[in-house]
C-alpha cells in the first residue's frame, strides 16, 4: 500500500516526492513524533498545577458554597475572629465543581495549542523554506529544478508542502488532542474548522512569502532563513500584542487591513476567552465602507479567507515569473495597476468606519490621513523599485523601436504594457489610480467646523490649495521615478544600489536635514513644499507658495524627462549600430 502511495504522489507531483524522500526519514519522523508527544504531555501537565486539593478557598471560582461564604462574609465582616475563621476553612471536595474545572481544563489546553499552531506553523515552516531555496541557490541545484519540464505551480507546491512536512507531522500528530480538548471544553466544531481554514490560508500565504523573499533577496546569503523567519516572529508578536487590547477603537482605521494577515483577532473571535477580554472580540465592531462585517462569524472567517487568498494568489503570480527568470521584476506593469487599485480598496474600505464617537466623513479621513499617505508612499516608491527596468532592457526595447520592429504598437501602448520600456508612465497611472480616491473625497466633503480639532478642514481656497497638493505630491514621486530610471540606465555597476541609494536619501534625507537644524515645517512652508512630505506645509502656506513650488517641480521633470527621451534615444541608436557592427 505504501509503495502505490508513494508512486501516486510522484506520479502527481515530483517535487514533492523528491522533498519527501528527503526528509520523512526513519530518524527525523521519531525525532518529530517524540516533539510532539512531549509537547503534549508538557502542556496537559502544566494545565494540571492548578488542581483543585484539600486545601481550595471557600472562595475559589470552582466551589459551590462560594455564594453562601459570601453570604457569611458579608453577615461576619464586624467579627474580629474572622480572618483566623476563614484561614482554617476550606472547600470540601464534594462541593467542587469538577466538571467546570475539566471543561476550562479543557479549554486553557485548546487555546495552547491553538497559538502553539501558529508560531510553529507559520515561524518554523518559514525558517525551512527560505533555508531550503537558500541551499539550493548555493549547490547549484536550483537551476535544474528550473530547467525541468514540470510547470511553476507544479514544483512550488511540491515545495510548500513537501519542505515544512516535518512540522506538518509534529502538528498532525497533536492535532488529536487539540480535538478532543475542544469538543471536551464545549467549543463548536464548526468554529474549530474555521480556525484550521484560517490556518491553512495563513501557512499559504506565509510560505509563498517566503518563497518569494528567498528569491530575491539572494544577496543576503545565509542571512536569508533568520532574517525572513525573524521578521515574521517580530509580526505575530506586535500583532499577538495589539490583538490583546481591549479596545474597538483599534479596528477603526486603515491599519485593520494589516492585522487580517495575523490569525490573532480572528481566533480571539472564535474562542472568546484566548485575551480574557471581557467585552469580547473587538473585531465584533469590525466595518468595511460602512458594512457590518464583524456582526457575524460567516463574515469575519469569509472576510479573512478572501483576503488571505487574493494576496496568496498575487504572491504565487509573482513567484511564477521570478522562478523561471531571476532577472524578470516581480509584477508587470499590468499587475502593478490590479496591485495599486486592490491596496486602494483595502486601505479605504476600513478607514470609512462608523465609530462609536459618529465621527463624520471628513473626520474619518482626517484620523486616517497620515497612514493613507504613508501607505501609499511606501507603495509607489516600492513600485518605482520594482518596474523601473535596467539598462540592457531598455536598450533592447529602444533598438526594437528604432529598427521599426514593433511599429505596429504605439509607444503609448509600449509605456503602458511592454515590460523593458521605460515604467514613468506606469508610475503616473498608478500615481492616478492612487489620486482618485482623494477627488472623491475633496468632491463629497463638506464646509465644517473650525474650531472642532478632530475634523480635517477644507473650504473653496483649502479645497484648490489641497489639489495643488495632490498635484505636486505626484510630480515629485515622478522626480524620483524618473532620477532612478537615469540610474539605471548608467554603465557602471551596482545600478540598482545607487538607485536604491539615491532614492532613498532623495526621499528621507530633505525632511530629516531640515528637522534637525531647526527648520519647522509651519515656519518655512516654502523650504517644506519641495520634500517628500509637502502635507506637512499645507496648513501653513498660502496658494500662491504652493503654485509656485508646482511650477518648480514641473520645470525640474521636464528637464529630466527631456534628459530621459535623449538617452534612451541614444542607447537604442547604439545598440542596433553594435548588432549591425557585428553582423
């Protein structure tokens, strides 16, 4: 039986054959089923230190005559002998409710095991797989796997499951237990099964992560496993942390969407008592543009599957084209524009929440402003990083349009779509498609109070002077897109550290210079207008600084952009007069 096991799983996936031959050894499976047993009996006996004996309080949560002995207490408090009275009683055994005790025996169990889950699961399997593509990479063998016939999908799922399958048996092997203490703790089974769905959406979206960080990240060398598992041991801490307040209001803004890739908030929503909150789950107030997802369990588990899958989904996308090419950027421009939209609509959707102090529409994006503002920062200089492509491609592209090879498709056409062009005007219509849930919002606010400290004011002027705004934000995240694509196409090497470099410090130095030497950002709006963070100056300066500081920053990417035109104009002249010279 076992040998027509083994050929149907090689049959189906020779991948994941060639993981398991590797590692479900005689020794490592007695290794991993020992772990797992010891854990067991670890976590049943340390449950146990808490045994109700002969000696329990009359007022332990578990008696019965906890009610008449306080009865007692209250009759008894004038009474100097009383303390002596109380030190000597104690609970009869008859009189404990033992059943009560097994069931929250039951559940402490259950819930050791559900975070144990989580932490072994999605820290340990990460630490294997980042380690796992590391070593490949460094024997050479990765190229092989590469060149086999079998299909991307193919060798990455025998690679997620075959990689972290010593992990899945220690948690195969506990999983009886963990069962039975929650069917003994009166935990319906339907919530258990949600939390292993939950679970599983997790270690997917986790490991193609991982997998993914492995690829591109090869310059960290054997620093890749640590730093990869690290940073998702240092997320499932904060978010175990955050997950642990007692407090709505913390769901009530943009930063909801982050806390759905940590399986904490949903798993407290399921079994209440994982924080001993007594309010319940937070997440019960959960809203997405003002619909009441959190009322309902269906919609709390669905709401965190989508999510969980979508991103999975894009993450296997991005994986299938840097494993067969290492040198491919991760997205296309296409995907970037289905990245950018997807992150709008996640972002707003849990920022437009009703709040249990009724903020208004503009006080809701007034709370929200800074995060939506930095989450799109990170997002389009990341983008800037990942399209902008290097010299030999857009060398490539430009001696294709300069021979006349791809007349047939306007350079427009070739902008938006075709991967070795030039990715400015991609940035710009990411940029657009960032823009537009801002007009939204500057066309539906409305004239409020001033004097409210909550509420993020716009009137007619306010209303120019922040479209202005918008509008010089965009040109500067132009700038940079264009200095690096200049970058890029220079001949010396390490292109990609200056541009990261240059980018970096074009971004972060400005604002953190003027800071320093004491130049305010409400004193010297003008100095202000021409950083990265022009927002911070809005308030402070007048519409005419903010045209002007416009016009400078259309002036300064025009001149790029013409600087831009010429050397890609150049290099395709150069590249097909060295193909002709070597004909």
């Amino acid at each position: 039986m076992m040998p027509n096991l083994i050929d149907k799983i090689g049959d189906w996936n020779p991948q994941l054959l060639r993981e398991l031959k590797g590692r479900l050894k005689f020794f490592n499976v007695a290794i991993a089923v020992a772990t797992s047993l010891l854990l067991q009996v670890v976590v049943f006996l340390y449950q146990l230190r808490e045994l109700p004996g002969d000696k329990y309080s009359l007022d332990g949560t578990y008696c019965r005559l906890t009610q008449v002995f306080e009865q007692q207490e209250k009759q008894a408090f004038q009474n100097a002998d009383f303390n002596d009275l109380i030190s000597k009683r104690f609970c009869p055994q008859n009189q404990i409710d033992w059943q009560l005790w097994w069931r929250d025996h039951w559940e402490y169990i259950f819930l050791t095991f559900s975070v144990i889950f989580v932490f072994t699961l999605l820290v340990a399997g990460t630490y294997l797989l980042i380690n796992d593509l590391a070593k490949e990479e460094t024997r050479g063998t990765l190229n092989f796997i590469r060149l086999s016939p079998q299909s991307e999908t193919s060798i990455l799922t025998g690679k997620l499951l075959g990689v972290p399958s010593l992990i899945y048996l220690i948690i195969l092997v506990a999983v009886p237990l963990h069962l039975w203490a929650g069917r003994s703790a009166k935990i319906a089974f339907s919530y258990i099964l949600s939390y292993y769905a939950i679970l599983a959406a997790s270690c997917i979206l986790f490991y193609s992560a991982a997998l993914l960080f492995s690829l591109v990240s090869r310059w960290f060398s054997g620093f890749q496993p640590w730093l990869g598992s690290g940073a998702v041991f240092l997320f499932l801490l904060t978010t175990f942390q955050i997950a642990s307040f007692d407090n709505s209001d913390t769901w009530h803004n943009s930063t909801a969407w982050l806390r759905l890739f940590a399986p904490w908030d949903a798993t407290n929503y399921l079994f209440y008592n994982l924080f001993h909150l007594y309010k319940g789950s937070p997440l019960k107030n959960l809203q997405f543009f003002y619909l009441p997802l959190g009322t309902s369990i269906v919609s709390v588990v669905g709401l965190h599957l989508l999510n969980l899958g979508l991103c999975s989904y894009g993450i296997l996308q991005a994986l299938k084209r840097c494993f067969r090419n290492p040198q491919a950027s991760i997205i296309s421009k296409k995907q970037s524009y289905l990245l950018v939209a997807f992150c709008q609509l996640m972002i707003w959707g849990f920022t437009l929440q009703n709040a249990t102090n009724n903020y208004t529409w503009d006080q809701q994006v007034g709370e929200n402003f800074v995060l939506l503002a930095l989450y799109n920062l990170v997002l389009i200089l990341s983008l800037i990083a990942v399209l902008s492509p290097h010299r030999q491609d857009v060398q490539d592209w430009a001696r294709y349009r300069h021979q006349g090879v791809s007349s047939h498709k306007s350079v427009w056409q070739d902008l938006i779509w075709a991967e070795k062009s030039p990715a400015l005007v991609a940035i710009a219509i990411n940029l657009i498609i960032v823009t537009i849930p801002w007009l939204v919002w500057l066309s539906l606010t409305s004239i409020v109070d001033a004097n409210d400290s909550r509420t993020w004011i716009v009137n007619e002027i306010d209303r120019f002077k922040v479209l202005l705004t918008i509008a010089l934000s965009i040109n500067l995240m132009m700038i940079y897109a264009t200095i690096t694509q200049l970058i890029l196409l220079l001949k010396t090497p390490k292109r990609s550290f200056w541009a990261i470099g240059t980018l970096g410090a074009a971004v972060f130095l400005p604002p953190m210079i003027l800071e320093f030497i004491g130049i305010s950002s409400w004193k010297h709006s003008t100095v202000w207008m021409f950083t990265t963070f022009p927002w911070a100056a809005v308030e402070s300066a007048g519409v005419t600084t903010v045209f002007m500081a416009l016009l400078a920053d259309l002036s300064v990417l025009a001149l790029l952009n013409f600087q831009l035109t010429r050397q890609v104009k150049l290099a395709g002249e150069s590249a097909t007069k060295a193909l002709l010279a070597g004909r």
